[in-house]
C-alpha cells in the first residue's frame, strides 16, 4: 500500500485513481475486520468446546505458550483416556463374543450327540425291520 503511486495533474493527484485506491483499501479493511471477527468466533467456539470438556484457560499474549502446551497436555490425557475406554470396551465385547461362541459350540456339539443317538436308534429300527424282513421272506419262500 505505501508504494502506491498516483499520477500528478496539473491540479493535484488524479481523483478518479485516489477514490479507487481509496476503495480498495476500504475493502480490504473491511476484509481484515470480518477475518478477525471469525477468527475471534473460532476461538470462541473453541474455548467453549475446551471448557465443556472440562479444560479451563485465558489465553494472554504473554501466557500463549503456557496455554498451548497445557491445552495440548490436556488433550493428549483425553485421547489416552478415550483410548483406554475403548480398549476396555472391546476387551468387554471379544469377552462376550468368546462366551457366546462357547455356548453355541456347546449346543451344536449337544444337538450332534442328539442326532447320532436318534441316528443309531434309526439304523437300529431299520436293521430289525430288516431282519423281520428277511424272516417274512423266507417263511414266504418255503
């Protein structure tokens, strides 16, 4: 911006190109003040986000770098935290997955204990039936 230059006319510089620099200053400004008051909505998001969570700060020029590395420290402590519930949760889940599984191989090993008993009592009935068969066969015969 300081190296701008405008054209000298004999009555000054030339309105037309003052008024558009003018302008586009403006609008940069203007650009600036909405940037900053988004980013001043983000921290503010933030810093509720943070608070809700159980993470108090003021964030000073001169304690940024305090509060980074505590806001970090606390967040780091949250992620093992979560970590460690989550393992547990699945260490829960794997638990009762086994026992279910265990109790399923228990039945299908009682239901195929179930079926070879009615399978032996099967071929018992059929190897009789046969057997009164061949006794009907040959009284028929003789």
């Amino acid at each position: 911006m300081a190296n701008q230059l405008f054209s000298i006319q004999q009555e000054g510089y030339n309105i037309e190109e003052v008024d558009r620099y003018i302008e586009m200053l403006q609008e940069e400004y203007r650009n600036a003040i909405a940037w900053g008051e988004e980013m001043e909505a983000k921290y503010q998001e933030i810093e509720t986000s943070l608070k809700e969570n159980g993470m108090y700060f003021t964030l000073q020029p001169d304690n940024k770098d305090e509060v980074v590395a505590s806001v970090f420290l606390q967040l780091t402590e949250t992620v093992n935290q979560t970590k460690a519930a989550a393992k547990e949760k699945a260490e829960e889940i794997v638990a009762h997955a086994n026992e279910k599984s265990r109790g399923i191989v228990r039945q299908a090993m009682e239901n195929s204990v179930q079926i070879r008993t009615e399978n032996n009592m099967i071929m018992d009935n059929l190897k009789s039936i046969k057997d009164m068969i061949e006794v009907v066969l040959e009284k028929g015969i003789q």
